[in-house]
C-alpha cells in the first residue's frame, strides 16, 4: 500500500513540474502544416505582419482580423519558424496587446494601461519620449567640411593635420615653397606660411583651383545640447530581398557623405565646453553580379572643444586605379587585328592615386532663447526695414505728385 502511494505522489510531482514548465513555451503541436509555418524579423512593421499573418487565417481557418489598436511601429522581435497563430500570439504580447478569437475573426485590442507589463528595455516609451527642452536650453552648430586631396601632393607640402589651430595648419617641410610655387603656382611669403601656418581653407581652395583635390560638402546644423544630429548628402540605394513570409522587398541602405554628431555642453568656472561624439562616414555603393559592394571610409571619435574651435579627422585613405591608352595617336587605337600595329604604337598606362580624406569640423555653441530675445539688437533689421519701406513710399507720393 505505502509503495503505491509513492509511486502515485512521485508521479503526480513529476506531473506538476511538467505543467510548470509547459508554461513557458508555446503548446506544442502534433502535426503542423508547413504551410502554416511563419517566419519574421524584428524589423517588420506591425500592420505587414498582421496582413501577412491574416492571409493565413483567412486561408486555413476562414477568419479575418479586426484590428482595434493605433500601434503601428516594428513587432519587435524575431519570429522564428512556427506556427502562424504561435506567432500572432507572441508579438501581441510583445507589444502589449491581446486577440480574441471569435466564430468569424480575430479582434486585436490594446492591453489596459494598468495591466499592462513593462519591458525590460522600455522599448515603446524610449521611442515616444520627447526631448527635454526649455527656455534656456542651448544649441551648438555644426559646421564640416568633407575634403579629399591627393595624399602625394600632402605629403611633399609637409602638412601636419594634427598642428590646426585657430583654423591654421602648419607646413613642417622646408621644401614646402619651393613645391608650393611650382604646383600651384603662387607668389607668396613662404617664410611666414612656414612659422604661422597655413589657412586651412585658403589650402582647400588651392588645391581645387590645381586639381589635387576637391571639397566634397560642406554642410552645417543645429543640434540642442545631448540631442544627436546627422547629415547625408548622397543617396540610398535598395537591395531586392525575400522576407521570411516568401515577399520581395526593398531593404535601403545609405551612401555618401555622412556625418552623425551628439554634442554635450559642460562647464568649468562659468566657461563652456564642448564634448562631443562624432561618426564620419563616406561611403560609395558598386553594383556586382553576385551582390553590392559598399566602399566605405568611417571614423568614429569623442572630442573636447571650446566653443569657436575647429578640429581634423585625417588619415582615411583611398586608392583609386585608373586605365589610359597611350602611344601615337591614331595607331595606338587601330584594332588588334590590323597587322598588330596597336601593340607596336601604343601601351596600357596604369596610375594609382592615393586620396586622403579630411574632415574639419567646428562647433560653435549659440545663445539660448532667453538670450536671444533679451538682445537689444534683435529687432534692428526690423527698425531698418521699416525705415526703408516709408522713405520708398515718400519717393513714391513725390513722384507722383511730379508727374500731376
């Protein structure tokens, strides 16, 4: 009797632990269609999971879907392969919403606010919090500079990215005027380039203006303090792709000239300063047969700077090939089949330029709002203009009066 009482409490106890741990996982299921299998990324928007999980309702089990909620942003979380009502069941609980099978549908509601369970990483309020702002809240603008020159020609004038100061960089060659006069050609005082520096941007101009280099762009934002600015000047290019549901469809990736900055101003005895992160890219896409090559150049730094101060990243390399026929002209492009004469008068000439890109970025911090309209100059364009307007309308009245 005692040996059938253990053996009945032992396999209760066994059965009470199955149960609890049955209730972490989906219920399993003992035949699942493949059709009715699912896949989804993290990224994909709650309404194109919802149709795409409604098609198979609608085709296995006749029901539509009433959606009765406003959210629509990314489900979230992955979904791996399971089955299609396993799914709807996770991303409604993922972003704290329910369903409630009907005769004919499926009714999506939002959870109450009260019963709902937050997060762990707070997902959903992280996207809806609106930044914290006031009256005398500050912002600093950005201005940057995307220049790419030859990185021969840098190197033969000596210039020391590292030396930029109040918006000068020094020339730590002495043959720096002799290769400056003969490349680009200007008079100058070399001796004082030499000891003062060189302006950086009267050096960009120079380059340009002798085709070893170019400014690539030159924007410029506002950013309040600790809020995150960026800039693309360039374009995004689509890769076709297959969804986990069997769709084709765009997924966009930028290129160019790209510049991520998110500035925080401190201060030390009154006097402001500038930390700051910065995150430099250029980036070029090259179509391929198999897939797309993205040629890229990035720097990612964390910089102090008072306001007013302008800094470098330098050193970002690269190497361009080019491909030009040369001989006597004429017979160096006769087709190879003509008696072989374009292999006697000509020749395949190939050049490799080594480019470097430099980034000047200066940061200026701006006054706040309180300052701005407590400024006695402010409405001085104002004053002006107005004065303008009336002296025109007195030339007018005397013109016309000449004129009866």
């Amino acid at each position: 009797m005692k040996k059938k009482i253990l053996i009945s409490t032992t396999l209760i106890l066994f059965a009470a632990v199955q149960l609890l741990h049955s209730q972490d996982r989906l219920p399993e299921r003992d035949f699942v269609n493949p059709d009715e299998l699912i896949i989804l990324s993290e990224d994909v928007q709650f309404s194109d999971a919802m149709d795409i999980i409604e098609e198979l309702a609608l085709q296995f089990r006749n029901k539509i879907f009433i959606i009765r909620t406003n959210f629509n942003e990314p489900i979230g979380i992955d979904i791996p392969q399971m089955h299609w009502e396993d799914a709807l069941n996770r991303i409604t609980a993922a972003n704290n919403l329910f369903f409630v099978e009907n005769p004919r549908y499926f009714e999506i509601l939002d959870i109450p606010p009260d019963e709902r369970v937050i997060a762990e990483d707070d997902r959903i309020s992280a996207r809806t919090e609106a930044p914290k702002v006031t009256f005398q809240s500050r912002e600093i603008e950005i201005q940057a500079t995307f220049f790419q020159g030859d990185r021969q020609m840098i190197r033969e004038l000596g210039i020391d990215w590292t030396s930029l100061q109040n918006d000068r960089v020094r020339v730590q060659s002495f043959a720096a005027g002799s290769v400056g006069q003969d490349v680009f050609e200007i008079e100058s005082n070399w001796t004082d380039i030499f000891n003062s520096g060189w302006d950086i941007n009267a050096l960009f101009s120079a380059f340009e203006q002798n085709n070893k280099g170019e400014i690539l762009s030159s924007p410029t934002i506002k950013v309040i303090d600790g809020e995150l600015g960026s800039i693309q000047v360039g374009q995004d290019f689509s890769i076709k792709q297959r969804d986990f549901a069997g769709n084709i469809t765009d997924r966009f990736f930028s290129t160019g000239t790209i510049l991520r900055v998110q500035p925080h101003i401190f201060y030390h005895e009154d006097t402001p300063f500038i930390y700051m992160t910065v995150n430099a890219e250029r980036s070029t896409a090259q179509p391929d047969p198999i897939s797309t090559i993205v040629n890229k150049q990035e720097a990612a730094t964390e910089i102090l700077m008072l306001s007013g101060e302008s800094t470098v990243i330098a050193g970002l390399y690269e190497t361009e090939v080019s491909s030009t026929r040369r001989g006597i002209p004429i017979l160096k492009d006769l087709p190879g089949w003509f008696f072989g004469l374009r292999y006697l008068f000509g020749y395949e000439s190939r050049e490799t330029t080594v480019q470097e890109l430099v980034v000047l970025i200066k940061a200026t911090i701006l006054p706040s709002l309180e300052e701005r309209l407590a400024d006695p100059m402010r409405n001085m364009p104002d004053l002006l203009r107005d004065r303008r307007e009336l002296f025109q309308q007195e030339i007018d009245e005397l013109q016309e009066i000449q004129i009866e």
